[in-house]
C-alpha cells in the first residue's frame, strides 16, 4: 500500500496485488461474501459508518501484463523466457486458388 500526495487528493492509497488467473477474482468476492454474511450487527454498523463518513471514493482497475507490450531489462526476461519471449506461431498458409 503506497499513500499518494502528488496530483491526488490525500490522503489517497494505493494498493498493488497480483493474481495468477481473474479466478482468483471470484474466490475473492466469495470469501468477501462470508465474511459480510458472518459480521455481527456492530460489525456491520461500524462498516457502515466507514463508508458513509471516511470514505469518499474506490475505485478497481485490473491490469494484464502483455510480454508484447512492456519492455523489461534483459536480466528479468531471464528469469521467464517462456513468458517474456514466447515462440511465434506460423501463420497458417493461405489456401492457393485454383485458376
């Protein structure tokens, strides 16, 4: 979690996380569900007042990393050849026409 000052309203923050599939995504909104579910009625309230009175926005952007589209130093391509400089695939030929 970083706490952002620079163009930004503060106290603003960010929080970076990683996940191998969007599965992970689902697994996550379930478990969030239990939990909610599992709060008891001052858990609830103080959740409540949380986001009426200290929280003014949130906002959720996901992100895929394309090996195609970033350019990282020689040394972390290393560590993951497979991702960072994935075989090409031929094209398929294109059927002759016959005249």
């Amino acid at each position: 979690m970083y706490e952002v000052t620079a163009g930004m309203p503060g106290p603003t923050y960010l929080i970076f996380s990683s996940m191998v599939n969007f599965g992970e995504v689902d697994k996550m909104m379930t478990a969030g569900e239990a939990t909610m579910k599992g709060a008891t009625p001052e858990e609830m309230a103080a959740l409540q007042k949380f986001s009426t009175d200290a929280l003014i926005s949130a906002e959720t952007f996901r992100f895929r990393l394309d090996p195609e589209m970033s350019y990282v130093p020689k040394e972390v391509r290393a560590q993951d050849p497979d991702f960072w400089m994935p075989k090409k695939q031929p094209a398929p030929k294109k059927p002759t026409s016959l005249q």
